[in-house]
C-alpha cells in the first residue's frame, strides 16, 4: 500500500520539475537533455545522440539512465541501439540516417510503469550541394541600345536542404555584386553588360552539409549577343515570273556589329519551308531576289540575322510576309480521258471527253478557256471539229472509228502544251497484267505488270461502287515506266473497282478491273432466308445478296444454321454466289427454324430468324389420292346421266307430267241439259273396237231409295257372258281399278294413245246404285278420268236444269273409298265395292252410266238400250272383280226417262270426305 502511493507522489514531482513554472517565470529546470542539438545529418551516415539525467531529478525519483528508452516519432527504438554509459547518460546509435525521423525522444520508464519524456530534437537529413554544370551565359537585345546577359546553369541534384545558389562575375581587376536568383536555382539575369571586355563568371551553391563552386566561364559578351530580328520587311514583284524581291531593316548599327542573314519561304497552304543558300546572304544587306519561283504562286518570307562571323545566336524569325508572282503561260496541258457509250447503238457513240484542272504551277495563271480539237482519223476528208470549252468534260456523238483528240489549257499570257488522246475503234492492244491491291496504312496500292510492248502511259480508273447510284469514276494518268501507284482518299469498308488501261502510240489496251477494300469489317446485317417452296422432306430457301454498301468486305461463304424446336442445330456452308439452296432430309409436319449468316474476312453477322412447316404429304401423294376419287364421281356421274337418258320418259312422268290444256277440253263442249238418247241396235255398235280407251267409276250417293225390278239387274248377267269379250278392254279399264288415281289411267291411256288423243280426252263413268227393296243405300260410285276440273258455273248450271224438271233430285258427292280401310291405296276396290253387294246376296240393283270416249268427240247419251247396259256392267264387274265371282240379282225392268236420269257426266263439288279428280 505504502510503495504505490510513494511511486504516485515521484510521477507528480517528475511533472511539476518538467513543466512548472519557477518564480521568474521560465520553465524548471529539465531532467535531462540530448546532444546534439537539432543537428543536420548527410543522408546515409552514422549517427549518435547522447541522454544526460540531471542529479536532482536522481535524488528524489530514484530515476537511472538503465530506465530511459528512445523513440523516433512516437516508434521504439530498438534496445540493441542502445548503450549505457553511466548511471546519468544513455546513448542511441543509427548505421543509417535513411531511416531516421524526428523527432527523436529521450524518454524514462519509472519502475516498469509510468512512461515520462525526458526530452526531445528535430532530426534534419539531407545532401551537401553538387557542383554547378553547363555554365552558358546569352545577350538578349532588348532594344537598340540596350542588353542584358542571361546565364543558365544546371543545379545538380536535389539535396532535401535550403541550398543557396548565387551568380558572381567579375572582370581581372573588378569584382561586380552577385546576381541572386529569384524563385529558380538555374538562371539568373544581369541588367548591365559591358562589350568588348572578357567577364569570369561562375555559380555557387552552399547549404548546411557544404559548398560547390561551378567551372569558370570567360567571355566577351559581344561575342554571346542575340539579335532582335529584321524589322519593316517588304515584297515586291519582279519584271519576270519567277522573282520576288524582299527589303528589311536591322536594329544593330553596323558600328556595333556587322551582320548575316537566313531567307526562308514557303508556298501559301505548304508547311514546307525553303531557304536561300547561306553563302548568298552572308554579307551585310537591307535586300535580296529570290528567283526559281513558280509563275503566279503565292509565297510566305521570313529573315533572321546573326553576328556575321558566326559568333553568338540567330535572332527570332522575322514576322511572315507574303508575295505573289506575275502570271506565265500554263506549263503543261491538261490531262485528257475519255468514257465511250455503247448503249444506243454500237455503230454510234456518246463519247464524254473529261480532263483535270492544271494545278496552280502547272497553269501559271488563270485558265480562261480550253480549247478542244477532234480529227476522225479513219476518214480523212472529214473535217476538223473545234470547241472552245470553259469547263472540264465535253460530249461528242461520234460514228464508230479512230479518233484523235486535242486539248489546250490558255491563260491571259498564252496557250499550254497540247495534250492529244487517241480513241480507238477497237481496243485490241495486249493489256496488263497480274493486276493486285494491297493497302498500306491510309493508301490503297494498285500495283500490275506491264505487257510486253512499250506503253506510253497507264490510265488508273476507281470508283466506289453503290447500289444506289452510278459509279463516280476518277482517274489518273501516270508514266509508261510506273508499275505501281498509291491512290489516296480511299474511304475503309468500301467497295472500289479498279481498272487500269495501257496506252499506246498506236492505240490502247483493254482495260483489266479488280475489286478492292482499303478496310474490311464483318457485314452491317445478316441475309434475309426465305422459303420459295416447301415440300415433305425438303425446302428450298432463298436470299438477295447483300448490298454493296452492307457488306463491309468480301462475303467468302453463307452459312445456313436450321433446327427443330427440340433438335440440334445443322449447320451447311453456301458458296457466296448462291442465292438459292435446297435442304434435303428433313422431317415431315415439322416447325423448323433457320437463319442464315455472311461472313467476311474480318467476322460475322446473321439474319433474322425464319420459321417453316414441311408439308404432311409429299408431291403427287394428294394427286394419287384426288384424282382417283375424282374419276370414280365422274364415272357415277356419267352412268346416272345415261340411266336418266334412257329413263327419261319415266322420270318425265313422275316430275312433269302432262297437264292437259282447259280451253282445248271437249267437256267445254258436252253440257247439254238433256243428254242426248242414242238408238244402239247391236253391242257392236255400241262398243266399236277399239273404242274404249279407260273407265273410271266414283263412289257417289243418290237420294233414290227406289228398288230396281229384277229387269232392271238383267244387265248384270251380261258381264259374265262378256268377260271374255272385255278381256281385250281391260288394258284401258284394268289399268285404272274402281278407286285408283286418275293420273295411272291416264298415263296407261298415254302407252295406246297418241299425247293428242290423251290431252284431248276427257273421261268420266258413274255407277249409280239404288236401295235394295227399299233400302238405303250403302254406297255409290263414280269414276273419272279427266285431270281438268270443270267450272263450277257448268255443273251447277246442269243441276238447275235438272231441277226444272220434277224429277226428284239426288244429292251426289264424292268419296275416296268406301270401306273402312281409307288408309291403303292398294287393296283393289273390288273389295270395297263388296260393301254395297256381295255374291251371296240375291239382290243387286244398279244402274251403269257410261262416257266412252273414243275417237270420235260426242258424247254418248244416258238413256242406253238394254243390251248396251248389260255390256257396260258386264265389263265393270268383270274388270273390277279380278278373279272373284260377283253374281248380280235379277231386277225387275224398269228403266228411267231422260229426266229421272241422274246427270253424273260432269265432276262433282268435293264434298268432305270426298274424292275429286286431278
């Protein structure tokens, strides 16, 4: 407890001896210090500081040198650096200032814990000065009479010090003040320089690690004097074209020093300086005539001066003035080309004659005019043609043939040398040979060999191609000696074509072409595929070329790259001229997708994507399932057409049957109010062959409730006996049964009769039957065959005149069937004609009416003789029974008058129920 509270109070005391003030108000007394104090070290040399304790701070802390560790900015110095000398002082000891720092600490550790600062130096390390180099002193002429010298030395390396440099002259007899240079430690200037006197000059530099003194320099400063330049130059024209004289002013008075001077000029636009020989101005001078100088140029002069024996400095370039020359005539004529049309006509040419500019020293002035000559040289009586032109082409419509073509550049002071073109019929000279490019930096080189003969000159044609527009050809004539050109101004990943002529004292050569890039790049889009035809196992693709401006270079190959949704990709190389290719092996019913990409030298670039279905079916697989089908609908189709022609009669029937005209129906006629009695003797006459041609009966009701007599039913017993006799008219009866349709007699009266008998023909029958033996009756019916229904006016009519008479009246009306079974048109109406009789009834009474119409139109009458209505019934019953036996009971006679005849010859009103003929 005692020891730590003792080591506390000794760290208070070491703080208040360190910084408290005494009584005179300075700092007390330290516990120590270092030696040396704040001292500059040479960079890399050894170094050693020294620690001293004070003895009262010994005293009272029990403080020792074994305690004091040091420090370099605030880093522990390791203790192998340290030594002890005594218990006061401890040193420190560094191989190499290189890595030494400030500051640099002397600092006390009391007992293990509490660490104080004794004491502290700055460190400074550096360089000693090197000696001064390159000692060169100049006189700048500020004015005409005024001077100052100017000395520039090279200060050595840099020393990490304040390092003081200073100029000091000094003549053999008199030392002048140093010259101390401001912000720099390489220059300084001195105001006043005396001539004709050698001056000593030299530099030092001094820092705190040394001294250095430059090598003396000894000079006359005349001899180190920079001019100003000529001042006032002027230029003037001479009488010739090709001399400009130039005038000047020195500011160096020849009593001071005599002077040279340097001439240089330039054309307007140059960068290239031309100078006149030095020996030309090497004397004295205010002026000088520059000659070989291009007529009507343009020139820019400059001057300087120096002293004349060489000694000292050139002055600054004078200011540039310019002088231009007189004109003189054009040097050379231009040079002249030709572009031959064909087009029109072979026999006929557009010829576009072009030709340069001269260059400004070749035409010497300006051009006025050219001055074009054409001679047809294949006729000789042909006059000479002469244009004076002021622009650079011409066309000439020219006949097929050789011609020679002159051309003359004049400017104000004359004519130039004629250029002469010789134009062919035919280029039939050899041509060059091996014709190549190769680009060389911004150039494009054509290079080729020359053809066996001599060839006076080449003509190189280029142009950049475009599928936009013309070619925009330029060109160039060169020597028959240059195998090779540079044509500048060639634009990178553009297309040119390049055609070189050879031309001959006699004639020319043809022309041999060569495409060529200065730069090639990959193509600026890919091709766009598309399919032209697709079938089951193949598809043929097709594509356009590039353009000429897309492409970037030359298209080497196409490559094709096509898959299926799920497949892996194939890949076909195209050669470049194809625009077509067909892909074979390929699935059908398949979605595929294909792309197509152009190479060139320098890369690659792909289309679009372009999707295609092979078809389910190859070719001619639907023609071999189509076809077939076709021709068997066709062969159907055409044996329906002949069963219909051979049918046609039948088919006629069933869908247009014949439709007798009214107005021409002989019923119109037959309305008499009485019927008309006829006197038959004999069976013969009352059915004459051939006369019946269909018998119809209808179901009718009468109002007669009378029993017929058994002389009344005698006519039925002669159906039996004429059964037989009928069979030979039952085609026209039996064809048509009691109640079937009218249309089936009619058409059955169609096959015996002509189609003018058959619409001519109306026929009607009606079988009235009365009550037996008082009875009502059950049934009646009636038949007819007529498809024209009368006028409703005409039966009426009829019926009126009946009802004059007092005859009783009976109510008639039409049936369809008189059985039960309406339903079935095919049960034979024998059937239900038994309804009313039957063969083991005794009884049958009936009265038979009959309508023959035959070949002759009138009517028959009601009121038949006995044997007659025997017959009709006969046949009735014969026809109508169809095997059956029907025996008629014997009636008593009784035979009705004209009036009490029932007049069943005209159609009955359709009653419900009913049955009306159509």
């Amino acid at each position: 407890m005692f020891s730590r509270w003792n080591w506390v109070a000794c760290g208070f005391y070491l703080v208040l001896s360190i910084c408290s003030p005494d009584a005179s108000g300075g700092l007390v007394q330290s516990c120590g210090h270092i030696i040396p104090e704040s001292p500059v070290l040479a960079l890399g040399s050894n170094f050693t500081a020294l620690c001293i304790l004070n003895e009262s701070c010994l005293d009272f802390g029990n403080i020792y040198a074994s305690q004091i560790i040091w420090k370099i900015k605030n880093r522990l110095v390791p203790k192998e650096q340290y030594r002890e000398i005594n218990r006061t002082v401890s040193s420190v000891t560094f191989n190499d200032t290189s890595s030494l720092a400030t500051p640099l600490t002397c600092n006390i550790l009391a007992d293990g814990q509490i660490e104080q600062n004794i004491y502290g130096i700055t460190v400074t390390v550096g360089l000693p000065p090197e000696k001064p180099k390159n000692l060169s002193c100049i006189v700048h002429q500020e004015s005409r009479f005024t001077y100052a010298m100017t000395c520039t030395w090279n200060p050595g390396r840099h020393t990490f010090l304040d390092t003081q440099f200073r100029l000091r002259y000094r003549w053999p007899e008199q030392i002048f003040p140093d010259c101390i240079p401001k912000d720099v430690n390489n220059s300084c200037t001195i105001d006043d320089t005396q001539f004709f006197v050698n001056t000593e000059i030299w530099v030092e530099a001094t820092n705190a690690l040394g001294k250095a003194e430059s090598d003396p320099l000894v000079v006359d400063p005349i001899d180190i004097v920079k001019p100003l330049p000529p001042q006032n130059v002027s230029i003037t024209s001479g009488l010739l074209p090709t001399v400009l004289q130039l005038c000047w002013e020195n500011w160096i008075s020849d009593a001071v020093m005599t002077l040279k001077f340097n001439i240089r000029y330039r054309i307007v636009g140059s960068t290239n300086w031309m100078e006149v020989p030095p020996e030309d101005t090497a004397s004295p001078r205010t002026s000088f005539s520059i000659q070989g100088l291009r007529p009507y140029t343009e020139y820019v002069f400059s001057i300087r001066c120096m002293k004349e024996d060489g000694a000292g400095y050139w002055s600054d370039w004078s200011e540039e003035k310019t002088g231009i020359t007189i004109e003189d005539q054009p040097s050379k004529g231009p040079p002249i080309w030709r572009i031959i049309d064909t087009s029109q006509s072979p026999a006929c040419w557009t010829v576009h004659l072009i030709w340069k500019a001269l260059k400004p020293h070749e035409a010497n002035g300006v051009i006025l005019q050219y001055e074009l000559t054409v001679r047809d040289k294949s006729s000789l009586s042909s006059p000479v043609k002469k244009y004076n032109v002021t622009s650079t082409n011409h066309t000439l419509q020219l006949r097929e043939g050789t011609y020679e073509v002159t051309l003359i550049a004049r400017n104000s002071v004359g004519p130039s040398p004629p250029s002469v073109l010789l134009i062919p019929a035919s280029n039939s000279k050899a041509p060059v040979k091996n014709l190549r490019t190769l680009p060389k930096h911004d150039k494009l080189w054509v290079g080729w060999t020359a053809p066996n003969n001599y060839v006076l000159k080449y003509v190189i044609e280029w142009c950049l191609m475009s599928s936009s527009s013309d070619c925009n050809i330029e060109w160039q004539i060169v020597l028959g000696d240059v195998q090779g050109i540079d044509l500048k101004g060639i634009k990178p990943f553009k297309c040119y074509l390049i055609t070189v002529y050879p031309l001959y004292a006699d004639g020319q050569g043809s022309g041999q072409s060569v495409k060529a890039y200065l730069k090639q790049d990959r193509p600026s889009k890919g091709p766009t595929v598309q399919t032209k035809k697709v079938g089951k196992a193949e598809a043929v693709l097709t594509w356009n070329h590039l353009t000429v401006e897309e492409q970037n270079g030359f298209i080497r190959n196409y490559t094709i790259l096509y898959k299926t949704i799920d497949g892996n990709e194939t890949v076909v190389t195209v050669d470049p001229s194809k625009t077509e290719y067909t892909l074979s092996s390929l699935t059908s019913d398949t979605l595929y997708t294909v792309r197509m990409m152009a190479s060139t030298d320098n890369g690659s670039r792909t289309g679009p994507d372009f999707t295609f279905t092979t078809q389910k079916f190859g070719k001619g697989e639907i023609e071999a399932i189509v076809v077939p089908v076709c021709l068997a609908f066709l062969l159907i189709v055409l044996l329906g057409v002949l069963f219909c022609f051979n049918k046609r009669d039948l088919i006629k029937k069933h869908i247009w049957p014949i439709v007798p005209d009214p107005s021409k129906s002989n019923i119109a006629q037959w309305s008499p109010q009485v019927p008309a009695k006829h006197n038959i003797s004999s069976k013969d006459q009352m059915y004459p062959e051939g006369s019946f041609t269909d018998v119809s009966v209808v179901e009718i009701e009468a109002d007669d409730k009378k029993s017929f007599s058994e002389q009344d039913l005698k006519p039925f017993d002669l159906l039996k006996k004429e059964k037989s006799t009928s069979e030979g008219h039952s085609s026209g009866i039996g064809g048509s049964s009691c109640m079937s349709s009218p249309r089936q007699s009619v058409s059955d009266s169609d096959e015996g009769e002509t189609t003018q008998n058959t619409s001519s023909t109306v026929q009607y029958s009606t079988v009235v039957l009365n009550g037996y033996r008082d009875q009502t009756p059950v049934q009646v019916f009636s038949r007819s065959e007529s498809t024209q229904p009368l006028l409703d006016s005409e039966e009426r009519s009829e019926d009126h005149a009946g009802g004059a008479d007092s005859t009783p009246q009976r109510q008639q009306y039409f049936r369809q069937n008189g059985g039960q079974d309406e339903t079935n048109t095919d049960r034979p109406c024998f059937d239900k004609t038994k309804q009313i009789t039957h063969a083991n009834e005794g009884d049958l009474v009936g009265f038979v009416q009959l309508q023959i119409s035959g070949q002759s139109s009138q009517p028959l009458g009601l009121g038949m003789e006995k044997n007659t209505q025997e017959a009709a019934v006969s046949n009735v019953l014969q026809t109508c029974t169809e095997g059956q036996t029907v025996r008629p009971e014997t009636v008593e006679e009784n035979p009705l008058s004209v009036d009490e005849m029932p007049k069943s010859y005209l159609p009955q009103t359709v009653r419900q129920g009913g049955y009306m003929p159509q």
